[in-house]
C-alpha cells in the first residue's frame, strides 16, 4: 500500500480509558505510519493522546452507560459508527480505511509488546511518554474512585483523608479524574475535569500519584510517574510488566485487594520510596 494515497480513519473509541491507553491509542499510531493522513474519531477529553499523529479529530462523546473494559454499557458500536460516518460522508471514499475499535487481548495475558492483527496489518504498540517537564506544582496526586461501576472497589473518603494525614500538610495534593467518576477530599486542589494535557504535565512532575486501580493509574506509567495502586492480586502483572512499557517505578499491593488501610498503604510507600 501506497503511503501517499490513502487516509485511515480509526474510532470511535468509548471503553475505560485505562484501556484506550494500551488496547487502542498505541496501535493507532503504529498503524497511523503506513497512512497519508490519519482522522481520530474520539471523546474530546481524549484528544491529547492522539495529537502527535493525528492530522484531524471528530468528536464522539456518548454519555450513555457506563465505560467498561474496551466498550460502553448500553451502547450499540455499530450503530454509533454508522451514524458517525453518516454525518461525516466527505471522509468516505475509494482512498479511505476505517478501523473501528475492537479488543486487543485481555490483561494480565495481554503484553504492550505483542503485535496485533487490523485488517492486513500486523502492528506492534508505539507508546510515547506523555507529559512535559517544568516545575513541580504539586508533591502527590490524588486519584478518588468514585464510580458507580463496580461500586464496592471505591475506597472509603475517610481512608483519603486519613492517608492526606499521613502523608504532611506540608505536602501540595492534586486530586485527578472526571468529576462523574472521581472524588474530592478538602485541603487538596480539584483537577478533576481539566484538560488531559495539563494533567499530564501535572503527573509528569509530581513525585508520586496514588489510587485503586483505574485509567488515571495507567496515565501516571505512560507519564512516567512513580505510582502506589492498590487492586485485585491478578492485576500485579499488568501494572508491572504488561502494561509498563515505559518501565515506570510502581508499587503494587494486593494483599488486601481494594482496601487496605490507609496505614497500610503509607507504610508501604515510605518503605518503598527511601
């Protein structure tokens, strides 16, 4: 195939964003190399993860159900991909290649390394490091799970609290995430819903990000920020080796799977950090 004479058209992706991460944008921008010029149908709070590669973006943004995994609950893709294409119809054409999302793998099997088949295309990830490096505005970040997905796995507000405590009220916090699915905690800054380019530029310069398993989790390791995750034993690997093609420094505990103490989670972080 030609490199100048054909656009790829890829989206619209509306799963969890952990997943977009390494189940979609990487291998959009692998593919995006044999291809003229590339358009991104996406969410608008996504936009940041494609602007390296992308020549155009179509926003997409369907509220409907909750994100999980690589779709949305209550969702019909092929419907919503229909009528993306419709209102778009100057995107169709002979020297057009449209590439609707799809499952790549499931973690903890699933490796960034492995290459994947799109069409008659074999590609391997190409991941980039998000984030630019100027001064530290704040020590830690904050990720408050508050979803109602899978509601049982949000850890208590009084642990947030408590481990705020524990870490100094010397410490500058930021808390991250979309204010549908995050929480707040008082003496902390509310970054939730600010734009993913300067929440990148935010982790890229803190000293550590904290949470429960989640997509801002997986945005600290793509922005190489030291992270503590607290989830489900089986996710160990995936935050450690499948799913940290930037090698970034994580602590992963499982022993008490979506809540341990507060205590617990300092004490481990002071021994890990020294």
């Amino acid at each position: 195939m030609s490199k100048l004479d054909k656009h790829l058209v890829a989206g619209p992706w509306i799963g969890e964003f952990g997943w977009e991460l390494f189940a979609w944008q990487a291998y959009i921008r692998a593919m995006s190399r044999l291809y003229e010029k590339t358009t991104i149908i996406c969410r608008s709070s996504s936009v940041h993860l494609y602007e390296d590669f992308s020549n155009d973006f179509i926003d997409c943004s369907p509220t409907d159900g909750q994100a999980d995994s690589f779709f949305m609950n209550g969702v019909d893709l092929n419907l919503l991909c229909n009528k993306v294409l419709r209102e778009n119809r100057q995107l169709l054409g002979p020297k057009t290649v449209f590439v609707p999302p799809r499952r790549v793998g499931f973690p903890p099997q699933t490796s960034y390394l492995e290459a994947i088949s799109f069409g008659q295309h074999s590609v391997k990830p190409e991941y980039i490091k998000y984030g630019r490096k100027n001064k530290r505005q704040y020590d830690y970040v904050f990720h408050i799970r508050s979803r109602e997905l899978r509601k049982q796995d949000n850890w208590s507000i009084e642990n947030w609290q408590n481990l705020r405590k524990l870490l100094g009220d010397d410490k500058r916090i930021a808390c991250i995430g979309t204010k549908r699915s995050s929480g707040i905690i008082g003496d902390v800054d509310d970054l939730r819903d600010q734009p993913l380019k300067e929440v990148c530029d935010v982790l890229y310069n803190s000293s550590c990000a904290f949470g429960p398993s989640s997509g801002p989790m997986h945005l600290a390791s793509l922005c190489g920020t030291p992270h503590v995750v607290w989830s489900r034993p089986e996710n160990k690997n995936r935050y450690e080796i499948t799913w940290n093609p930037l090698s970034t420094k994580v602590l992963f505990m499982g022993d008490h799977s979506w809540h341990p103490s507060s205590e617990y989670v300092y004490e481990n972080y002071k021994k890990w950090s020294e």
